[in-house]
C-alpha cells in the first residue's frame, strides 16, 4: 500500500514535471539526467492519476518525448514501477535508521517504524503491488539484478536493528519481514467505511480493527517472541 483519491497522509506533488529535452541524449550523463527526470515525472503522474490509470503514453506526453524514448530507458510500464518501488523502499530505510539508535525501546521502535512506512501511502500502494503485479512483467534479468540489491540493503538494513534492539541479524531480518507483511495487512483495515453517530460499544469494537493499534499490538508480540526465542526455553 486507484491513488487517484488522496488517503491521509498521502503526500501531494502539484508542481509540473520536468520535460524532457526531445533530442537523444548522448552523454553518460545526459542518459542519467533524463532517467531522473522521467522518474520524477513518473512519481508525480502516479500520485495524481493512481495505480490503475497510470500511463506511459501520458507520461511521454507530459516529458515532451515520443513513447519510444521511454522504453528506451524502461522497457515496461512495470519496470519503472519497480524503481519507484526501489525508491520508495530506500527512502524508508533511510528514514528509520536516522531516526532511531542503540537502545532504542521496542515501544518506541515499532512506533516510529509505523510512522515512518504510512508517512507516504505511495510506498505501501507499491509494496502491495509487487509481487502480485509489478515483478510479472519485468525481465528476468532485471528483476534478479533488483532483487540482489533489495538483499544487500535488507541485509544491510538487518544489521543495524539489530545493533538498537540487541538481537542478532539473522533474528533482525525475521523481524523485517514480518512486520512488512504485518503492515500490509494492518493498512487494508483502514479501508472501512467511517462512520459518525455509532453507538459506543461499536465505535469500541471497531477501534480494535484499526491499523495502527493492530500494527503495533502484533508487532510487539512478534518481536517479544523473537526475543523469547534467543533466549531458549526455561532452564
């Protein structure tokens, strides 16, 4: 976790996207600079126009650039998906290891690992997607070439958790996992319907079944038994 109705949260680009110069780029640098800003543009088409309705074909004409020149640097829609994606990913990483440190208490961690993954919704909305649509049609060697880095960062990413909550990195990386899927699960409850004027013990019960208070319930219970597990059964 269509985009096309912002949820809470949801973070907003309105500024026009770049365009693209139309002449082939020739330069290393040239190719680079035009990835970027086709990614960019990508980004701010995706907020706007959501998953669905997402086009390469609007996406050139907003760059100014025939299709073409898209396919030349993204050989589908889903490959550039998947940058995004990477994007996104290393965008939450990176903002939850500067925000937390050694000691740091289980509390506090799963709190700010709540905050931090429902910051942007389009992070969740692409992590939903990629396995079940996005990674069917990408090349098979780009999508190893991906997941070898997906690996390194995560492995990467492990090490440091491990170092603030002291548990060991095989441990760690269990923990990522399950709290990835557990928040995957936990954001589809905040589809319901709301509703005003229920009656108390309604309202009561179903608070229970909001994401927040079922992400950080569960995942506190995931990593007590982590913890638990270290330590091995009672003497």
């Amino acid at each position: 976790m269509a985009l096309s109705r912002r949820s809470p949260g949801e973070t907003s680009t309105d500024a026009p996207a770049v365009r693209v110069r139309a002449r082939r780029a020739v330069s290393e640098s040239d190719k680079a600079a035009r990835r970027e800003a086709i990614l960019s543009a990508a980004e701010a088409q995706l907020r706007e126009a959501g998953f669905e309705a997402f086009s390469m074909e609007v996406l050139a004409r907003s760059l100014g650039v025939a299709r073409g020149t898209l396919y030349r640097y993204f050989a589908t829609r889903e490959e550039l998906l998947l940058e995004l994606y990477l994007t996104q990913r290393s965008r939450f990483a990176a903002a939850l290891t500067a925000d937390i440190g050694q000691g740091i208490d289980d509390a506090i961690f799963i709190d700010r690992w709540y905050e931090h993954a429902t910051s942007d919704a389009l992070f969740l909305r692409l992590q939903a997607r990629l396995g079940s649509v996005i990674e069917h049609n990408v090349s098979r060697e780009r999508l190893i070439t991906a997941k070898r880095g997906m690996q390194a960062e995560m492995n990467e990413f492990a090490a440091y958790l491990a170092g603030c909550l002291s548990i060991d990195t095989e441990r760690a990386r269990r923990l990522i996992v399950g709290l990835v899927a557990l928040l995957l699960g936990a954001a589809e409850l905040d589809n319901s319907p709301r509703l005003s004027g229920l009656p108390e013990e309604i309202a009561d019960s179903m608070g229970l079944f909001a994401s927040r208070r079922v992400f950080t319930d569960n995942a506190r219970l995931i990593l007590d038994g982590l913890r638990r597990e270290a330590e091995g059964p009672p003497s």
